[in-house]
C-alpha cells in the first residue's frame, strides 16, 4: 500500500481574515487530559498581524520531543505574547477533566488579557475588544470567555498549534521534574500516561499526591489497597 500523505500544515488562514478586520486571533489548546497523573496544562498566544508561519510548526503529537523542543525560541521571537494556565490533578479529581480543561484554558486566557491590557493580572481580566478566541475542541461554557471552538483545530490554525507545542513542552518538561521526586513510575518518559511501566509503578508503590484518583485505573487501586 502507498505511504500516506503527510498532513497539510496549519495554516494562517484564520488570523489573516481578522487582520484584515484590524483584530487579532488569540489561539488556545491544551495538553494532558488522557494521563494518569500530573495536571492539564493550556497554553494562550497571539501573534501580531502579518506574521510568517515558522517552518515545522503543525500539532504537537506529530512531534517529537526534540522538535518542539527546537521550535519555542524560534515560536517566541515571533509572538507578541503568550501565557500558560493548568488545572491541578486535584482539581481533575474535583470537577472532571473536562471542567478542568476549562478552567486551564480560562486561567492563560485570563494572563494573556493582562499582557494584552497591560493592567494588573486579576481573576477575570477582560479580553481587549479587537481579539478573538479560538479553543481547540468543542465548546466550553466553562471558559468564562466568549470563543469560538475547531474541531482538530491544532491541525489547522496556526495559532492552536503554536498553544498546543508550547503547552506539551511545559507539561513534559514538568513530568520529568517530577519524575526525580517520584521514580518508578516511568514520568521521565511517559510524561504520566498509561504505560506499562506506570501501571507496574502504580502496583508496586500505589499512587502519588498527582495522581487522578478519578481515573480508572488508579481509584480502582485505591479501592483495593
């Protein structure tokens, strides 16, 4: 059978029709809702108008680690600014993954509005009137923020790519960090996924404080513990 084509890059399509309009298009995504352990991380960026798409820059699980790795300087020298927001594994376990999504989207959205407005970071700092938003996904009410959501939208904006690569590498980065605190369970590689190695951690040592108790696998070793 043929090789399958490779995907087209995302494309500026989208935040070319809002320059036009003299606005800009605040890209947002996430990484981390399907591990067992660590938090959900999203990242909020906006590049100025009549940017150039830097080469190499598609979703972020088409990469591998040393890619992304080498995109962010050349992503940061481009953007007019971005900012992160994450949901701890409590939180998960509190309100579900998907609220949680939410609320990491709502939290770099709400830093990104600081830096656009230059006014002190609050808990609910308006986006200036001249941006846009546009999630990943479906649609969240939870955000806190009106937006518009695509459906494998790190495929096709620019912009949600470029959150999406950033988001992955703080969030790997991250899991690695706490790898060292807590070995056996794999995190310098697996970044908190479900892998074999993290169940056998899971069964040998039982969960840690970032662990989803929530998620399947783990609340079911809970209960038998």
């Amino acid at each position: 059978m043929p090789a399958a084509a490779a995907r087209p890059a995302p494309s500026l399509e989208r935040e070319a029709a809002l320059w036009s309009e003299s606005r800009l298009l605040i890209g947002v995504d996430e990484v981390g809702r399907g591990p067992l352990a660590g938090p959900v991380v999203a990242a909020a960026v906006v590049f100025p108008a009549g940017v150039r798409c830097v080469p190499g820059v598609r979703d972020s699980k088409e990469l591998r680690a040393a890619q992304r790795a080498a995109l962010i300087p050349e992503l940061r020298t481009t953007l007019l600014h971005f900012a992160l927001g994450a949901a701890s594994s409590r939180e998960i376990d509190r309100f579900n993954i998907r609220v949680a999504t939410a609320i990491a989207m709502r939290r770099a959205i709400c830093r990104l509005a600081s830096l656009l407005s230059g006014v002190r970071r609050g808990r609910n700092n308006p986006v200036p009137p001249h941006c846009h938003i546009l999630i990943d996904g479906l649609p969240l009410p939870e955000v806190g923020y009106a937006h518009e959501a695509l459906v494998d939208g790190d495929a096709l904006c620019y912009s949600i790519a470029a959150a999406g690569i950033i988001a992955k590498t703080v969030r790997d980065t991250l899991m690695q960090r706490l790898s060292l605190r807590y070995p056996g369970y794999g995190w310098e590689s697996n970044v908190g996924y479900g892998t074999r190695v993290h169940h056998a951690g899971l069964s040998a040592q039982g969960p840690t404080p970032h662990h989803r108790q929530t998620f399947g696998p783990v609340g079911q070793l809970t209960l038998e513990m």
